[in-house]
C-alpha cells in the first residue's frame, strides 16, 4: 500500500498487524513510515521499533527518515553511513549516504531554509529578500545599497547553481 501511495489503507493495515503481533517488525516498519508521511512529530512506532528489532536493517531505515524529516541530515548520515558499513554492496545505501554528504556539506549552510522547507522556505526568503533590498535603498547611500542587492543576487545564483555541482563533485 506504501508503493502505491495508499497511507491510510497501509495505516489500518499495518494497525491490524500490530493488534494481532504487537512486535511484528514489518507492520512497525509501515506504521514508522505513515507516521513520518503523516508529519507527526513523536512516532512511538520508531520508537519500539529501535527498542524491540535494533539490529534490522529497516530500523534504521526508519531512523534515517526520520531524522531526514526533521531536518538533521548529519545525524541521518551517521546511521546511513553504518548502513554502508553493515552492506558495502549495497547501491541503494552508497546512494543515501551520498545525498547526506551534500546535503551536510558545509557549503549548503546558507541554503539551510531552502533545504529544510523546500519552495515554501525559497518563497519566503525571495519576498524578504526584495523587500529588505527596497527599504535598505531609501535609507543607505546607493552605492551599498547596489552593492547589497548585487550581494542578494549573487547568493540567489548560489542557491540554483551550487547545489547541482556539488552533487556531481561528490
């Protein structure tokens, strides 16, 4: 039901699940994973998924996640990176740990409200950013306040052009 985007169907199934096998590991899993989709905040599906089966892989699966979708790509690369350790082979793992690593890189810092709140956080930082530029010219003298706008300018090519390439450097 995941793969096909059926939440609440694999809600109630997984919810099912757990009635008739309070630990079974793979309705944990898809309990773990609505609850994430879902944007609540504390999951105590994660939770004794963590406790009851720490050493499956879909644990901490589940862990890098969550971590992803609260915004800590660095601790989500922590547990992607002991993901590669436990399978060196494993495409799917080499690729999460490679999106981290960007994502974490010191160079996307001021891309944080982007990277965080996707086009909601660009639109708000677009607006301030035109609005800051207008107000700071009828107060500054107009060579700072160009130099100011060139400035916003130059971190709004960052944010389109930066990103792309060091995903290929990496």
């Amino acid at each position: 039901m995941l793969k096909t985007f059926n939440f609440d169907k694999a809600a109630r199934l997984a919810r099912e699940g757990l009635r008739h096998e309070p630990d079974h590991a793979g309705c944990l899993y898809v309990a773990t994973l609505v609850d994430v989709i879902s944007g609540r905040q504390s999951s105590e599906h994660l939770r004794r998924m963590l406790i009851e089966h720490p050493e499956h892989v879909r644990s901490s699966v589940a862990l890098v996640v969550a971590l992803s979708d609260k915004g800590r790509p660095r601790d989500a690369l922590r547990v992607a990176q002991e993901l590669l350790r436990s399978q060196p082979d494993s495409e799917q793992f080499v690729d999460l740990v490679r999106e981290f690593k960007m994502q974490s890189h010191w160079s996307m810092l001021p891309l944080y409200p982007m990277q965080r709140w996707g086009w909601g956080g660009a639109a708000v930082l677009t607006v301030v950013g035109i609005v800051g530029v207008r107000a700071i010219g009828d107060f500054v003298p107009e060579n700072v306040a160009a130099a100011i706008a060139l400035t916003w300018f130059g971190y709004i090519v960052y944010s389109w052009v930066w990103p792309p390439l060091l995903r290929r450097m990496m």
